[in-house]
C-alpha cells in the first residue's frame, strides 16, 4: 500500500503533455525519430595476443572528434562531420587506419602489432604529475573561457533532444500488434553507446536566443522556435525541453545531471577524485593541443571517466569526452557519457560550440539484461556569440502562435546541420502511432492511473483516489468530483466534488475556478469555495484519500471547516513571484476539537476572515511550466518566502484581528564527497489575540508514510505556540560510508540522517495553559515547547532503488508522547521515492 500511495502522489504531479510524452514511450515499451544518420563507430582494440588495449587514441583524422579506449579497449565515437576514415594509435604499437561508411554505424575492431624501436638511456626521477601544472594554467585563466564568468553574453541556440528505445526484439510477438505498429520498425537504427537497434519515440526541436549577465545577475531565453513530434503547440513542454534544464559546466565543481552530482574532472578538487596521466601533445586543427586522461579514484561518490583536451596556447578547453564508469551509485542508468566542444570566439575569449549528452536508462544494469532499455540523447549548438557586449534591457517573452508553428522552411534555415529522411519521417511516424485506435484506449487507461481522473473530451472524472476514504467522524465516506479538461479551455479549468459520510449522515463538497492570464510568467487567479472536514495542525492538508485512511496511526481530531478563498499569483520575473490571498474560514466544533470559552461554555464555531500575501524569491530555480500549474524540477540556490497575514477588524463576535509575520527557507548544500543536506527553517511571530485554532500548530505526522515537513512523534494539536522556530534537516550521505563496506557496497543502499526541531513560545494573552482570559481554552493535549522539541532519525534509501526506511526518535518531551504498533516515543516511517 505504501508503494502505490507514493507513486500515485508522485505522478500525478505530471502535466497532461509530459504524461503523454510518458504514455507515448510506455505505450511502445509494453507492445514490444530516428537517431541522426551521423556516422557512428563502436569496436574494440587489441593486441596481437588478443589482450585489450586501454588508452589508445582513437580518432576521425582532420576533426575534433577522438576517444580514448577503455579499460576494456573498448571505444565508440559518432560525428555529424564528413568523414571516410578512423585511425588508432599508441605508444609501442604501429598506427592502424580503417575505412568507414559514412552516415552508418560501422562495427570496427582493431587489432595492433608491436612496434620495438631502440632509445638512449632514460633516468626517470620523482616529480609532479605533468598534467598537474596544465591543469594549474586552466583553472588561472577559467574568467577566459567559461561563460558563467563573462559579463555578459548573448548567444543562438539550437538544441535538439530525442528519446527511444534499445535492446528489443525486430517484431511484436502479437499479429495485432505487428499488424497495427509494424510500420514502426521500418525506422530502426543502431546507437553507437550502446552498440544495439535503436527505436525512436519522440523528437524535440528548439530554437532559442540566449542572454547572461552576471551582474546583476540575470539568464534568459527568447524562444523563437519549437515542435515536439505528435504533441501540441504547448509552452511548458517546450521549457522543459529545452536548453536551459539541463546545462551542465565542466568548469564547475560538479556537473548536474538528473539531480546527480558528478565531480568534475576540472573542479579545483578534482584531485581528490580523479588520477590524471597527461597521455599526448598533438595538433588539431593547426594548434597544439595536450591529451589528459583522467580515471576516478573509486566508485564511492559520483564520478567520471574520460579524456580532456587542452589548447597549449591559451589553456582553454577544448574538448571533453566522459563516460559514468561500472560500480557507481546512480540508479536507472545504465550508461551515460558528455561531450563538450569550445572554440576561440576571439583573439582572447573562447566560447561553446557543441554540448551532447547520451545516456540509457533501464531497469536492469546488467549488461546480459534483456530488458527494453530507454535511450535519451541531447545535442546543443551555439553560433553567433557576442560576449561581454551591453545587453539592451529584457522584457518577458510572450509566446505566440508563430514560436510553435514554424514551417520546414523555417528549420531548414535556421539548423546548424540539415535532418536525414529518416529524421524527419520521425514527425510522420509518431502521428501515424497515435492514431490508431489501440494506441487511444490504451493511452485512456495510462491517463487514467497517472493523473487520477477519467477525461472524456471536456470533463475528467476523479479522482479515483478520493472515491472512498474512512475517519472516526465519517466512518466511511464516498466521494466523486469532476474538472473541466484542456480541450475546454487552456485558460479557465472549473472543478468541483460532492462526497458523504455514513456516520454524521452529512453532505460535503466544494468547487473550484481557475483562470490563467499568462503562462510564460506565471500569472493565475484561483477561486475556491469547500464544506468539508480538514485535519489542522497535519503536514499534509489534503483531503483524505483510501490510501491514507488506511496508513493512517490514529489520533485523529478533523474539524468540519467552511471555507472561501480568492488567490492571485503573480510572476514578475523568473525567480521573484508573489501570491495574494483573501479569505474567510469558520471552524465548526466537535467531540474531538472542542471549543470551550474562558467562562466554560461550549462555542459552536469561530470565524477567521483574512488577508495574506507571501513573495517567493527563487534564483535560477528550474520549473516545469504546466497549462494550469507550475512544478518545480530543480534549484541550485536558496529559496526565501516571507509572508504576511492579517485578520481583518471585527464582524461580529466570533472574528479576530491578528498580524501573523512568516518565513521560510529552504536550502539544499552539496558537501561532495559525503552527499547533500535538505534543509528548510521556518519561523514567525503572531501579533494580536487569537484562539488556539489560529495560533501556530506543530505539524505532526499521524502516518506510516514519511512527510519531510511533519514531525512523525508528535499528537495532533500537541504544541501551540505565537512566535515559533522550526528546523527540518536531512542529510542524505548518498552511500559514502555504506559504499566502503564491501558486502554492504554490492546493495548500493544510502544512508540518511534526520533532525528535526520546533521551538516556541505564548504571550501570556494567548498562553490557554496559565491564563483564563483566553478566547477559547486549551486542549488538555496541548503544551508550549519552551524546550524545544526534537526528533531525531536515521534511515536506508535505495533500497531495490525505490524504498526508503525510516527509524525515528523522540527525544525531548518524552512523557507525552504518542504511541505507536512500534512503542511509546519511537516509530518508524516508509515510503516509496524515484531517485538517480
């Protein structure tokens, strides 16, 4: 049960285009674009004893594009250049030339013969590694050419990224399903990572002008052109797509990719991860140019393998090639390699010219695994380069109907290199898939699982979560809801859903208006208006669902609330967003949150009218922009939300005037080699008289679920406080201790730690404890945490690469503590997480 609450929460996060992107691939994945007609080579050298050779140069004569063999000799190397030939050559073996197909993959093993020759005498004394000092001259003079130091630049960009399939076999075992989708094996080709046909699914192409200033400092793209094939002309697939989301920087410390952190073989401390061995000084294209292989030191922490290029005379880079060695840590991926190529944009400055990215992701990361593999692969070309140049001042994009529907005409232009036939039939082959009838059901019944509700064409029902749920107030209550569809509007979404309990014999329900004026910088008013029981003080808001009834540890204490909303959210630039809220909640009293007043009477309800504003500053966060949402995929710096919160003057009797001030910071430091800490501090202040109901409630976590943000020792309603500090810290150590055990190391599990703090205090006017003047009187389960409260905990994620386990502690306020099937103070939490 744990498992489906969390991957159903999870996906259904997902926007219906990136769903359908899913959907698409799994579609294929479960009835089992081509890749570019470039020419690709894979193969191993060998000596003339059969042993492999590691470290040869393998390379296309008169281009920048060579590799070095692995530590099995094992090679592959793909161009889009115009080449005949592949030369391999090293050291004590005579140079071997080979012939190649052009726009094919070719299949090349090399075997080389011994070459003796006499030298004079070598006396060899200790020294620096040679590669050392090249290394020290590029790190000096890194304000040259990495772009992230220029004052400013501005840059096209054409960036396109595929994804498909690998490791199948050439026909569905089913007649219906050769009979329908036979077609799709007529595009077929052969991958040269992975040296295996090769079945495209879905091609995205991009064109974007790209602008940096560093300071103030501020990145932004124009987009000028976008497709993705068999998908709408949507924006936030075309964002997500592009360029920016996954840049990486080898001039950096660490190199990103799918939240992993690999060590850069030209950080700074790259010596404590890597071994360099400077292998050849050659000339490539008229300038001489050092060869530097480096090898990771162990497999313990994220890593790399590869080949660094070096110009001599200006100690730029000029190109890397690195691979994901066997043995490290990540989950899903198979295999994954970098390619990056620079070029002097001027007598002093020298710019990118290509990024690639490839990488395979399975299930199975064994090389026997006849699992269908998935392959990604990103390529990214810059031209007209103008850097430390005034940039004139940016005003937001706003899409038009033009960026996404760009005629052939248009790419054939503006690519920096033209499509194969193959390539371009990819558009064909994918709206040739998704029009058949068989695609359509089974893509209702995947939309169906991921996102919760049925569509038909305007109206999804749903969600189906949500269809029975069970609580001490309601026993057991059904619900169904409804919301409009995409093929409705684009614009406005309506919702709305009905439910009832059993027990209290008591409708609920609650509708829902959303309205969205722009998407490119997320600007969107909501309207919401519910009668419903809401657990307060809970981590989670949410509603009850069936699986959370049934995961549930008890102590519940829900309250039927009335609520309207008005909210507002506006995005002034990308990393400065605000949200304004007007609203009035009345919370109605029960057996299980009672409302007693000062003199000892029962108080039917309270009312809270209210105003809110919060601003959200973000810089360079990564967001996945949706037809009616925006999701996060990715930060880098800290984030810092301040909030503020007024009641409004007295109505009537049972409303409060109040001033709450708020903050929230979240933070995400990497400390290579021993992972990364999450860490999130809130904290605030309430000024003004108020009830229990309305003063800053612990968030508990009354599940077997683990939420990061809830405390899981605590009872609901345990602590109130009006000015109050909160500590969330988990530091996930990514394997670096369990990795060195060698039995332990083989399960790739890693390791977590957990603190988790609340501090506050109580005016005397609110203090329901020590003083009878108090709108309503405490619960007798509530205290004040005048010493703070902490938890403490230690887990294993990565467990089969999707389970985590929690054992965490109570330690202070022990006396009161809840109890649990695993005791009094201790308890222990579970959950399902996709992690890399």
């Amino acid at each position: 049960m744990v498992i489906i609450s969390k991957y159903v929460r999870y996906l259904y996060r997902f926007c219906d285009v990136v769903k359908r992107v899913y959907i698409f691939c799994v579609f294929l994945l479960l009835t089992l674009q081509a890749i570019a007609q470039t020419t690709r080579v894979r193969g191993v050298v060998r000596s003339s004893t059969g042993q492999p050779i590691s470290y040869a140069s393998v390379y296309f004569p008169n281009t920048t594009t060579g590799t070095l063999s692995d530590e099995n000799g094992s090679y592959n190397l793909e161009t889009r250049d115009e080449v005949d030939s592949l030369i391999v050559s090293i050291v004590g073996y005579k140079e071997q030339s080979k012939k190649v197909n052009r726009n094919a993959y070719n299949a090349l093993d090399f075997i080389l013969e011994a070459q003796t020759f006499a030298i004079d005498e070598v006396k060899i004394t200790p020294g620096d590694n040679p590669a050392f000092p090249i290394l020290d001259s590029l790190h000096r003079r890194r304000r040259l050419h990495d772009i992230s130091m220029f004052r400013t630049y501005k840059c096209d960009i054409y960036s396109k990224l595929e994804f498909g399939f690998t490791n199948f076999k050439p026909r569905f075992k089913s007649n219906r399903l050769q009979k329908n989708f036979g077609f799709i094996f007529d595009y077929v080709d052969t991958a040269a990572l992975t040296g295996r046909p090769y079945l495209p699914a879905v091609i995205s192409e991009t064109m974007t002008e790209r602008y940096h200033r560093k300071f103030p400092p501020s990145d932004w793209e124009d987009m000028k052109a976008n497709r993705v094939s068999g998908f709408d002309r949507t924006e936030h697939i075309a964002e997500y797509t592009g360029q920016m989301q996954t840049d990486f920087n080898f001039y950096e410390n660490f190199i990103t990719f799918f939240n992993i952190r690999f060590a850069s073989p030209l950080s700074e401390s790259g010596r404590m991860f890597y071994k360099y061995f400077l292998v050849d000084s050659t000339k490539i294209e008229g300038r001489k140019t050092y060869k530097i292989r480096f090898h990771p030191r162990n497999t313990a922490t994220a890593v790399l393998d590869g080949e660094i290029n070096i110009d001599s005379a200006t100690y730029a880079l000029k190109y890397v090639r690195a691979r994901m060695p066997k043995g490290v840590n990540v989950n899903w991926i198979k295999q994954l390699e970098f390619e990056n190529e620079n070029v002097p944009s001027d007598s002093l400055y020298w710019f990118r010219k290509k990024d690639v990215v490839t990488a395979e992701v399975s299930l199975l990361k064994s090389d026997s695994s006849k699992l269908v593999s998935f392959l990604a692969k990103r390529e990214v070309f810059y031209s007209n380069a103008q850097i430390n140049k005034p940039l004139s001042r940016h005003e937001p994009q706003k899409y038009d109907e033009t960026v996404f529907g760009r005629d052939e005409n248009y790419w054939k232009k503006t690519r920096p290199f033209a499509l194969t036939s193959r390539e371009e039939k990819i558009y064909k082959m994918v709206d040739s898939v998704q029009n058949t009838p068989l695609y359509r059901n089974v893509y209702t019944i995947l939309n169906t699982v991921l996102s919760g509700y049925y569509n038909t064409k305007y109206v999804g029902f749903g969600p189906y979560m949500r269809l029975m749920s069970f609580n001490n107030i309601e026993k057991v209550k059904l619900q169904m809801g409804a919301r409009t569809t995409k093929d409705f509007s684009k614009k406005i979404r309506l919702g709305a859903y009905v439910g009832y309990g059993f027990k209290d014999k008591a409708v609920k329900g609650g509708a829902e208006l959303e309205y969205v004026f722009n998407r490119a910088l997320f600007r969107k008013m909501t309207i919401t208006a519910s009668h419903d029981l809401l657990q307060l003080g809970a981590a989670d808001y949410r509603r009850n669902n069936f699986l959370s009834s049934i995961l549930s540890n008890g102590g519940q204490r829900m309250s039927m609330v009335n609520k309207f909303q008005f909210q507002y959210e506006h995005e002034f630039v990308k990393g400065i967003s605000t949200t304004l809220q007007a609203g009035y909640m009345k919370v109605f009293s029960n057996e299980y949150v009672q409302m007693i007043d000062c003199n000892g009477e029962w108080v039917d309800h309270l009312s809270n009218p209210y105003i809110s504003a919060s601003f959200r500053f973000a810089k360079e966060e990564k967001l996945l922009r949706e037809i009616f949402d925006v999701r996060q995929l990715g930060f880098k710096y800290p984030i810092l939300t301040l909030g503020f919160t007024s009641g409004f003057p007295k109505l009537n009797n049972n409303d409060y005037k109040y001033i709450q001030l708020n903050f929230d910071l979240h933070c995400r430091p990497k400390l290579a080699p021993i992972g990364y800490s999450d860490i999130t501090l809130q904290g605030g202040i309430i000024f003004g008289k108020v009830p229990y109901l309305l003063l800053n409630l612990a968030k508990a976590n009354r599940s077997y679920v683990y939420n990061k943000y809830g405390f899981s020792g605590l009872n609901y309603y345990e602590f109130a406080t009006d000015r109050w500090l909160t500590l969330h810290w988990e530091h996930h150590f990514n394997g670096a201790m369990l990795g060195l055990i060698p039995l332990v190391k083989k399960l790739q599990w890693r390791e977590i730690f957990l603190c988790k703090c609340y501090w506050g205090d109580l005016t005397k006017k609110n203090d329901g404890t020590i003083n009878e003047d108090v709108p309503l009187m405490f619960p007798e389960v509530m205290h004040v945490p005048r010493i703070p409260y902490l938890e403490l905990g230690c887990g294993i994620e990565n467990i089969f690469k999707i389970f985590r386990v929690d054992f965490i502690w109570r330690v202070t306020h022990r006396d009161v503590g809840p109890k649990s099937i695993f005791g009094k103070n201790f308890t222990i939490n579970a959950s399902v997480q996709l992690l890399f």
